[in-house]
C-alpha cells in the first residue's frame, strides 16, 4: 500500500475553491479533479463560505474603539507624572535644572 502525501493548502487556496464551487459554472467534481481535492472537501469549503459570507458585512461603521496605548489623554497625562518625578527626584538629589 502507497502513502499519498497530504496536500496542504492556504486559504487562499481555499477561498479559490469554495468561490468556484459557489459560482456554479462547474460541478463539485469538477472543481475537486481540477484543484486536485477531494469532492466532499471543495463540497465543505462551499459550505462554510456561504454560511460565513454574511460576517464579512457585519462590520459596523463609527468611530473606531481607542487604544488604550496610544490614548492621547493618557499619554499626556503620564509625560506629566513623569516630569514630576524627574523634577521631584532632580530636587531630591541637588541637581539643579
């Protein structure tokens, strides 16, 4: 008995197949014969591409959530606790600014 290698494919790859199958220019063996997958896989990915397809334009539109790293505000507020502390320390150790 041969071991056949397993064929990996991206999702791109993937999306190809399952868009193809959706099209339905072709038939499920058609596609899996020309993308040399097998039929219930092309069958698979068809599936979940057109139960998913709806999310894609779920997306709201609005002003987008603030990071919390680049929060103006805070970062304002902590270059001010900084310069405190360096001008608190600079007292501390006699070094005059």
């Amino acid at each position: 008995m041969s071991e056949k290698n397993r064929k990996v494919l991206s999702g791109a790859q993937k999306a190809k197949v399952a868009l193809e199958a959706a099209k339905g220019h072709k038939t499920i063996n058609e596609i899996a014969l020309e993308f040399g997958v097998h039929p219930t896989q092309a069958g698979l990915w068809k599936k979940a591409l057109l139960e998913n397809a709806a999310q894609i334009f779920d997306v709201k539109r609005g002003p987008k959530p603030v990071d919390a790293a680049t929060d103006p505000e805070r970062l304002y507020a902590k270059i001010g606790q900084l310069s405190m502390e360096l001008d608190w320390l600079k007292k501390k150790s006699g070094i005059d600014h």
